[in-house]
C-alpha cells in the first residue's frame, strides 16, 4: 500500500521553473544566443551544471572549466535575485488543499529536488515544516533522469519504492521516479510527460483520493 508521496519543488510546489529559465535564458543571450521554452523543458528537473552543458552544447560552446564555473555561478546569482522576491504567496494552486489531504489519509512527505536552492526556496514560502524528509541537490551526486534523489527519500522515511508515489513536471523527473520504481504522477502536458503513470495539469486538478485510486 502507498505510504508516501514524494514532490519535486520547481514547478510542482511553487513556480520556480519560470525563474530558471528566465536566468538561463538572459545567460544564452549574453553568449550570443537564445533557447526556447520547448528547449527549457530538456533542462528541467536537470542539475545547474548539466543544464550549463546542455546549453553550452547548443550555442555551440566549449568552453573550460573554470569559465564554466564563473557562469553557473553567475546564473544563480541572476535566479536568488528572482527567487529571494518570493512569499507564501508564490505557492501553487491547489498545493495547500492537497497537502492537508495528504496530511488527513496519514500519508508521509518527502521533498526530491536536485535544487541547492531548495531549502532557502522552501524557508521563503513557509513549506519546510511541510516535509518529513528532505532531500536536496546538496544531499546527492547524480541528478535527474537518475534515480537517487527519490531512492534517498525513500530510504530517509524508511519505506520501499512500491508505497511511494512521485510527483514531478519534468521529463528527467519522471524518468528518475519510474527508475526509481515508484508509480509516478505528471503534472503538465501529457504531449511531454509521456512516461508518468497519471498525468494531470497540476495538483490543484487532483485529489489524494484519486491518486490512490489509481495506483490500486
Ligand atoms: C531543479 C530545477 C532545475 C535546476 C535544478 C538545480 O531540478 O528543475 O531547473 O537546474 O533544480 O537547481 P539549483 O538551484 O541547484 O541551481
Ligand atoms: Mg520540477
């Protein structure tokens, strides 16, 4: 039986998404290029220096390690700029209502971000207390499509992969939670979260109820 539900946080809990990928973007720029929101979705849920990669890949830039460094850091300067603006206000529809229905069918919680962010994030809108566990991108090595960061939560809370559900917006997170052998919910568009086992538009579009239903 589920035990658990285990939530990414950028784009799951609070809209951080858009604030990546306006700091990533104004980053292309000034090397000279753009990305687009279609290409953004290759760099959700993916580690601030394979996302660097990624981009670099596409403006066509090798470039070394230590400018590869100054520009990674220069990125979250840009995304703490945006995000240190953010209050309880900036937490998604729907979130509130589905955390006190968790909270009633006696389900734990656990937090599967690969953001170094996340802990500041979770501070600034009022959520730490929210989280059972936690698990953060200072808290793994190898970031979404691997497993590890739900894996750990699994085991933080002690519980199997088969009484956990995922809750993800990304590719990379849904592949990480379905590796991980958990049953994985969607939340975005079924065109692009192709591989989730429940696809719905946000959690302000699900009850714990249905999702349990689901699962069987
Ligand atoms: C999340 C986001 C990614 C971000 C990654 C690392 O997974 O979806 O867009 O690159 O965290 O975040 P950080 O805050 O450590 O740069
Ligand atoms: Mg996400």
């Amino acid at each position: 039986a589920i035990k658990a539900f285990l939530f990414d946080l950028d784009g799951v809990i609070v809209d951080t998404a858009i604030y990546h990928y306006q700091a990533w973007r104004r980053l292309a720029n000034e090397l000279g290029f753009d990305i687009s929101e279609e290409f953004n979705e290759r760099l959700k849920g993916v580690s601030r220096t394979d996302s660097l990669d990624i981009i670099l890949a596409h403006g066509g830039l090798i470039l070394s390690d230590e400018k590869k460094a100054e520009l990674a850091a220069q990125k979250n300067k840009w995304y703490l700029d945006l995000v240190s603006r953010m209050t309880s206000d900036d937490i998604l529809p729907g979130v509130a209502t589905f955390f006190s229905q968790v909270r009633k069918a006696g389900l734990e919680t656990a937090l599967g971000s690969v953001s170094k962010n996340a802990p500041l994030i979770l501070e600034r809108i009022g959520m730490t207390q929210a989280f059972d566990a936690i698990i953060d991108g200072t808290k793994i090595s190898k970031g979404k499509p691997d497993p590890e960061v739900f894996a750990k939560g699994a085991q933080e809370l002690d519980r199997q992969p088969a009484e956990c559900v995922v809750f993800e917006d990304a590719v990379a997170g849904v592949q990480a939670g379905k590796r991980a052998g958990m049953f994985v919910v969607g939340l975005g568009s079924p065109d692009v979260l192709t591989e989730a086992d429940l696809i719905a538009p946000s959690l302000e579009a699900l009850t714990v109820e249905e999702v349990l239903a689901k699962v069987g």
